[in-house]
C-alpha cells in the first residue's frame, strides 16, 4: 500500500491534492504544512513518496528537498509548481526532486506521475553482483510504438545502469526519468506526431489524437530504436524515432524559469536537469542522453 505525504501550507491545496491521491485504492496519504512538519512525520513514520508546494514559510520546498536527499535519500519528491515559483523549482529538480506537476493540471497529471515515479523507484537487487562487474556493454532494442513497453524499457535501462553504477535510489529515479520523458516524446512527439502545444492548451485533445493515431498508418507502423553504452564511467542511451523529426534550435531554453509552467518542453527540462549532457542529432528524430559517473 503505497504511502504519500502532500506538503502545503495552503489548507485547500492540501485537502485538493490528497483528494486526488485517496480516490485510489490502497493508497494512504497524510499531510504536512510546511517542510519542518514533514520531516517531523517522516521521523515518525516514514512514507514512499512526498508530494511538496515549493514557497512554504518555515523549510520551503527546496530546502525540504535538500534534507530529503541527505537524511532519506531513498524518499523521492514531486513538486508542485506554480506560477512565480519556476526559479525555486529549477533549484529543487536540480537538489534531487524526482518530478514535478503545475498546479493548474494537477488534477489530470498529479496521479499518473506518482506511479511513473513509484513505478521506477521499485527496487531491483536481482543481479546485482553482475551488473557490477560490467566493463563495456552496449544493447541495441527495436521496439514498437506501444507505451507500455517502452515504459518497460525505462525501467529496464534505469535498473541496469543502477545496479552496474550502485547508484542510490534518488539517482536511479532521475536517471529512470530522464530516458522515461525521451521514450515518451519519441512516441507521443515523434512517432505519432502529436505536437507538445496540443498538450499544453487541451490535455484531453492531446491523449485522444494520440490514441486515435495509434491505430493508423503510418503511425502504428513506426518504430522507435534504443542503443545503450555502458562502461564504468560513462552511459550514452541514444532513442531514434521515425518521425519526421524537428529543428532542436527551436526548443524552449529548459533553463528559463518562465518555460517551467509550460508541458511543452517539460520532458527536456527534466532530461537537462537530470542527465550530464543531452544531444540531438540534425535531425531532430534522435536523441543521445549521456551520463557520467562521478
């Protein structure tokens, strides 16, 4: 029974975010109203997964993300973003937040993040002894454009690198993440060419041409191609699509705290945030993500 733990100094933006998560079945949530509060309950009964506001008068979400990381670094956190908190926001994704949803489609968005992210942050120990005597290895997948395997990919990959590198569970969720929101742009973006600005202006627009493409040619029909390079000290995942592809110059600067509100763009911001380096190719239908380990 997952439990999640909503942090807001705001009464109804709490009771609102709770209320999405408790229509789920099995799910336990508490609240806190402020970061001082949170790390009290933690203490008292640890949760799997926090849901935080950002700008709280006593230990505001950065600085709750901070103490996370150092005291429960196993706990992930999910911003909740408003307008006039993106610069505090880029901070806390960059202290080790997991995600983070805006607060004007948390009720369409705040759910399905925190089970990709529960999701990813399942522990994998299986083969660990293995994984940590890779050297060199280097997989080449072809996948159909489905999401449910693709999303297994994700965790495949976030497992693999983890278990090779050790990494603790904050840096699996993060390094999970960012080939999470490159898998999905290549289906959603690139495959099934559903432009990310339909995302932001109508959500449910968005989902049903994306479903109604997904039995269409020759959209059904495109592949998305996955390569891995994994040594001691360095991954290259690199995600192909068959789209048309896009000029990447034209991407919004993911560092500019005013594209932090905006859907479009988010799996980059993240991607940026959490990866060493992010290249595209010149045609825009690829995307190398590399990561070094330090």
């Amino acid at each position: 029974m997952p439990s999640v733990l909503v942090v807001d100094d705001s009464l109804v933006s709490r009771r609102l975010a709770a209320g999405l998560i408790e229509r789920l079945d099995g799910w336990y949530v508490r609240t806190a109203a402020d970061g001082g509060e949170a790390l009290a309950a933690i203490l008292q009964q640890p949760v799997d997964i926090v849901v935080t506001d950002l700008e709280m008068p006593t230990l505001d979400g950065l600085e709750l993300v901070q103490e996370l990381r150092q005291q429960f670094p196993q706990i992930p956190v999910v911003l909740m973003t408003a307008q006039g908190s993106e610069e505090i926001a880029v901070q806390a994704l960059q202290a080790g937040a997991a995600s983070y949803v805006p607060k004007r489609v948390l009720a369409a968005e705040l759910v399905p993040t925190l089970r990709r992210v529960l999701s990813t942050a399942t522990d994998v120990r299986s083969q660990r002894m293995l994984f940590n005597r890779v050297r060199q290895h280097t997989e080449k997948y072809t996948l159909e454009s489905d999401l449910p395997l693709l999303m297994a990919m994700s965790r495949y990959l976030q497992q693999l690198v983890g278990e090779a590198w050790d990494l603790d569970k904050t840096e699996r969720l993060r390094l999970g993440t960012a080939i999470e929101e490159a898998l999905l742009n290549a289906l959603y973006h690139g495959n099934l060419e559903v432009g990310s600005e339909l995302k932001h202006d109508d959500y449910s627009e968005f989902n049903a041409l994306a479903e109604e493409r997904l039995q269409q040619s020759p959209y059904r029909d495109r592949k998305v191609e996955v390569t891995i390079d994994l040594s001691p000290r360095t991954v290259e995942i690199t995600i192909r699509d068959e789209g048309p592809g896009f000029d990447p110059h034209t991407l919004p600067d993911p560092s500019d705290p005013e594209n932090l509100d905006r859907l479009c763009g988010r799996g980059v911001m993240l991607m940026r945030s959490f990866m060493s380096e992010v290249r595209y190719n010149d045609a825009g239908n690829a995307v190398t993500l590399v990561k070094h380990r330090f």
